[in-house]
C-alpha cells in the first residue's frame, strides 16, 4: 500500500492544507485515511484534504512525501485524476 502526500501549501479557512493520494485505488485511499483518523468529508473527489496539524501524522503512518506536480501525475498516471467539472 502507498498512499502520497503533497506539502502544506494550499490555502483554505485560515490554515494550510496537503493532498492525500493513492496511486492504486480510492478503496486503498480510504482504508488508509480512516485508520489515520481522517473524516470522510475531507474527501473530495480524488483525494483527501489534509490540514497541515496533520502532515507529520500521516508521514509517520507511511504517506510518501512529494511534489504537488507530483500528486496530479501519479493520480493521472494511474486513471484516479478527477479534475472539477468532470462526473466522479
């Protein structure tokens, strides 16, 4: 199982957010945001909002560091890209 995760820099409600991604599956994507303790409200379409309180945790559960370029080519990569606009 590999789940990715972008840096803090996406602003929102007056904190800092991460993208949490799966290259394999959203069942893959889920499993592991549940067991980190992530609602699943903060899914939204192809990943999970991560607020920046929450980056270490979810390095330290096995998420794999990366670039936010990095995140659209590995959901692209592996047909999970859901861009807005688009039906899920």
């Amino acid at each position: 199982m590999t789940v990715y995760i972008d840096p803090p820099s996406w602003p929102g409600h007056g904190r800092l957010w991460s993208h949490l991604v799966s290259d394999l599956s959203f069942d893959e994507l889920h499993a592991f945001a549940e067991a980190l303790g992530v609602p699943r409200r903060a899914f939204e379409r192809d990943h999970y909002d991560l607020p920046s309180h929450r980056y270490a945790d979810a390095v330290a559960a096995g998420a794999v560091e990366v670039s936010s370029r990095e995140v659209v080519r590995l959901l692209t990569a592996a047909g999970l890209r859901r861009p807005k606009g688009r039906p899920a």
